[in-house]
C-alpha cells in the first residue's frame, strides 16, 4: 500500500507519495505545475522490486505555495536537493516524464555528483526552439474538424447543467486529446490541473534561446530515453537528447505523450529491465 505525507523543505510544504519496496526511484511527473496523481496507475506497474517516490513539485496539485512564493526552475531543482537531503540518499535514481524529465536534466547538470541513472520518458525538449515547434504541432492536432466538432457537440448537449462531474470530464478528455495517438485511449488517462502560474514561471526561467545539450555530453551515467513514435514532441528531439546523453533510446510503437496508458507494457518491460531493482 502507498504511503502519504508531506515534507517540509525550504519554507514550503510537499506532498510525498512512496509506494513497493526496494531502491529508491525518485518519479518526477510533468506539467509544470501539474502533480503527480495523473501518472497513475501506469506508473506504479514499476513498484515491483524497487521504491517509487514521487512528490508533487512545488506550486502544483498538492504542494500549493502563496502567490508570493518563488517557483521557477531553480526552485524546483534545489527542492528536489533538499529532498535528496531529508531521504539521506547519496544519489538519485531519477525517472523523468515530460517536463519532469527535463528537470531530472536540470538536476543532473546542477548537482551531476548526486545521480545515480536517468530514465527519461516523453521528454520535453532540451531546446528552445523545439519547444515552439512542439507547441505548434500540439496547436495544430487540437484542431482538427473532429475535435471541433466534438467541442460543439459537448457544448450543445446541456450537460455541464445536467450533469456537471461529466461535462468537466468530457472537457478534459478534449484538452489533451491531441497528445495521443489513439485519442480513444484519454479515457484511462487520470484527468489533472496544471497551475498556471507555476507553468509559465519555470519555463520564463530557462532563458530564450536555451540548450542544455552541449552540456548533457559532459554527463557519463547510465541514461535511457523513452518515446513514443507518435508523440506530438517529434522523435528527433527525444533521439537528439539521448545522443547528447550517450543514451539508449526507445522507440514505443502506437504512442503518442502518454506511453504509461498508451502501451503499457512495452513502458514497463523497458523501464523494469533498467531502473534498479532489489
């Protein structure tokens, strides 16, 4: 069974959610400002033989902070040392997923002494301009006639009066279809918020024009990257990480952002087979 509690670190207060037993893997979900809740169930196939530790970040789900409260990149990344701290681990076996993966990157370029491996799943982009063309094949799969047309057909239907919990759902569903490759399978996606405010702080923090792969080369640590071959982040920016990583590389078939719901088992078999285990 998971264990909750919550860990006061560097003046604010984090919601930490452990589960299995064995080495500690440290999961870092996406967003940012989003938590980690929309990672399950798929991710926690992985607590077998070995700990999952995830926490939600700072500014997100669970780990909420005053409005005053910094919460850019560097804040994340030294949160996640203070972290390291109060678990009295040496080094971190660190599994990334989407922009969590890139703060997994931030982490190891910040503190490379402190990472024992890196698993990195449907990373975001380690380069400013792939982001914006990330963004602008997101735009363009979100809107398809289909979508509009499911759009209008949930707006016609009356049932955000009838049935509210439904509506919010639908409407969710909708939001992040375009991250899939069958957008059927949003269904089995746990639905999530991303707080605002984080997300545009942490991305304003890394600077116009960054590119963290020159120095991911000075990196020498066991490292995989994991992609679907649909995701709406093209495959060259993902097999570009893993190369400036000296990574193996991945490639999930059928999968588009969300290869814990979208090939479950291809997912799992990849990352059992690298992160440790007891």
């Amino acid at each position: 069974m998971p264990t909750v509690t919550t860990r006061a670190i560097r003046g604010v207060e984090l919601l930490e959610r452990r589960i299995g037993s064995g080495p500690e893997v440290v999961v870092l979900h996406g967003g940012p400002g989003a938590h980690h809740d929309y990672l399950l169930p798929g991710f926690d196939t992985l607590a077998r033989g070995r700990t999952l530790i995830y926490y939600d970040q700072r500014g997100g789900g669970r780990s909420a902070v005053g409005r005053d409260v910094p919460v850019d990149s560097t804040e994340q990344v030294e949160d996640l040392e203070a972290l390291r701290v109060v678990w009295g681990l040496e080094r971190l076996h660190l599994c990334g997923y989407s922009w969590g993966a890139l703060l997994a990157i931030l982490y190891a370029l910040t503190y490379p002494d402190r990472v024992a491996s890196l698993a990195l799943v449907s990373p975001a982009p380690a380069r400013d301009d792939e982001r914006a063309s990330y963004e602008a094949v997101l735009a363009a799969r979100n809107a398809t006639p289909e979508l509009a047309a499911e759009r209008a057909a949930l707006a016609a239907s009356g049932l955000k009066l009838s049935d509210p919990a439904s509506h919010a759902r639908r409407l969710f569903e909708l939001a992040v279809a375009g991250y899939f490759h069958d957008p059927a399978k949003v269904r089995d996606l746990t639905p999530f918020r991303v707080t605002g405010r984080t997300q545009q702080a942490v991305w304003a923090s890394l600077g116009e024009d960054y590119d963290f792969r020159p120095q991911l080369r000075a990196l020498h640590l066991p490292a995989m990257v994991l992609h679907g071959d649909d995701d709406p982040i093209p495959v060259a920016t993902a097999r570009a990480t893993a190369e400036a990583l000296g990574a193996e590389f991945v490639l999930l078939p059928d999968s588009g952002h969300v290869p814990h719901v979208e090939a479950p088992r291809e997912f799992t078999a990849a990352l059992d087979r690298f992160l440790p285990s007891a």
